[in-house]
C-alpha cells in the first residue's frame, strides 16, 4: 500500500532522507523511529506530498504521488506532526469541509460527523469555534478528519502527543481495528511503548538513513544486545546509549 523507491531530499548540502527503500502492506502498522533531526518528518512530508523529493519516488496504493497526486492523496489519511486547523471553524465544519475535500458524500457526512465527534468525545463542543480547543483536542479532531473519507492508508507524524491517557488508548486501539481491517499504517513516534505494542514492524532511521528495520526479534539480533526491550535495543543501535556522558554539563 505504501512503497518509497530510492526516496531522498536534500536540502542544500544537507542530506535529511538518504536512499530510503521501504513497503508497507494492507494491515501493516509500522512504526518510525529516529532521534530528532533523524529526518522522520521530511519522509512523512514527501510520503503525503508536501515536500518534493530530491531522489526516488513513493507510491500511495499503487499510484505514484508525483505523477497522480490526486489519486495517490484521495488513497491516504495524513496526521501531521502539528494540529493544523483553521480557528474561525467549528469542530463540525471542520469535518465537513475536510470531507467535501475528500468528496465523501452529503448523506455519508451527516452520519459519520456526529458519529466522529462522539467518538472523540468533542460532542460538547462541536459547535464550538477551533480557536478555542486544547491542542489535544485539535489532535483528536483532526485525527477525526482523516477517518472520514475511510482511507486505506494512513500516515501518522507523532499521534499521541498531547493526548489524554484514555484518549490515547482509544486511539491505539482504533489502529489496531483499522489494521485488522486492512489499512496500511506508517507512523512515526518517540513513544517506544506504543512501537513496541503497536507495530508489526519497526524503522529505526540516523542521520537521514534507515539504520535498521525489521520485527522486534529482528531488530533485538541486530542489536546484539542482552535488553530484549525497545529502549535498549534503540539506545544500542543509535548510539544513545553514552547519553549518560552528557549528565557531565548538570
Ligand atoms: N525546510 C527545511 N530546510 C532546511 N532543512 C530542513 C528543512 N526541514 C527539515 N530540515 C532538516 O532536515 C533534518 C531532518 O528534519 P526532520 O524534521 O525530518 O527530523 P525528524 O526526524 O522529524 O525530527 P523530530 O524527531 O525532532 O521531529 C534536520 O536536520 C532538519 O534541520
Ligand atoms: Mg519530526
């Protein structure tokens, strides 16, 4: 469902994406790992069209991106790092505009925004203007959004930051039907937790390349190390693991 061929992106003489071969299947939830600067976001940017590559190509359920955008987009849900909305919408316009957007239709659209609403818990305040939500609720909402148009791929940049512990389970958990039900989820996060419970497969990227990828034994025999867990098999393979040196400037 998700294939990059080669993907790079300079940025002047900064290389952020370096030859990035990957593929993600129907109901595979794979998780994106790297220290920050790693050039996690820069992939997720040229996955979903934002951001044009330098090298290579990504093709979103078997459609090319740059050369089907339209096609390749209207395939693919997009949860950005920040909560973009625009603050002078409701909570239910923003839905609606984001599924007229996705050309779902006018009957489809009265049932699911309330639904959508409800299941986020942000009923309350649907009729409410966007400038007045918390961050976590602009995530939820726009996390809404994206399920409107039910997308067979999904491209999460960071989505649990700033969610509640209940809402962060639900959200977990509607990854976790989604993929049963076939959609193929690409997300990045620094949460090792939910990568260790969540993803099929894990990426671990460094400096602009993908160091690393495989299933947890798989990245554990990499790793060479005794710790079977995610956070000492990623402080081994990305060198964190002298972190500690650093407590010297306390
Ligand atoms: N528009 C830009 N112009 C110049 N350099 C950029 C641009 N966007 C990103 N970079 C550089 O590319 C590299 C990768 O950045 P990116 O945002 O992809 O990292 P990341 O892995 O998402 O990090 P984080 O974990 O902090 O979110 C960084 O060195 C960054 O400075
Ligand atoms: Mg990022």
């Amino acid at each position: 469902m998700i294939r990059l061929e080669g993907l790079g992106k300079s940025f002047g003489s900064h290389q952020a994406v370096v030859d990035l071969h990957l593929e993600v299947k129907p109901g595979e939830i794979f998780g994106f790992l790297g220290p920050n600067g790693a050039g996690k976001t820069t992939t997720v940017k040229m996955m979903t069209g934002l951001l044009k590559p330098t090298a290579g190509r990504v093709l979103v359920a078997g459609r090319d991106m740059a050369a089907d955008p339209i096609a390749a987009k209207r395939a693919m849900g997009l949860g950005p790092d920040e909560p973009f909305v625009y603050p002078k919408l409701t909570g239910a316009e923003y839905l609606r505009f984001v599924g007229e957007l996705y050309g779902v239709p006018l009957a489809d659209m009265k049932k699911r925004v309330p639904e959508l609403l409800e299941m986020f818990e942000l009923t309350p305040w649907g009729g409410e203007l966007l400038e007045s939500y918390s961050h976590g609720m602009r995530q939820k909402l726009v996390l809404g959004g994206i399920l409107l148009h039910d997308p067979k791929v999904l491209v999460l940049d960071e989505p649990m930051v700033g969610l509640d512990p209940k809402s962060g389970r639900l959200v977990k958990d509607i990854f976790i039907r989604l993929a049963e039900r076939g959609t193929a989820i690409f997300m990045c996060t620094h949460v090792l937790e939910i990568a260790e419970k969540l993803c099929h497969r894990i990426g671990i990227m460094i400096g602009g390349k993908m160091i690393a990828c495989g299933t947890l034994d798989e990245l554990h025999a990499q790793s060479k190390k005794e710790g079977r867990d995610l956070e000492s098999i990623f402080l081994s393979l990305t060198g964190g693991a002298e972190y500690s040196t650093l407590l010297k400037y306390l």
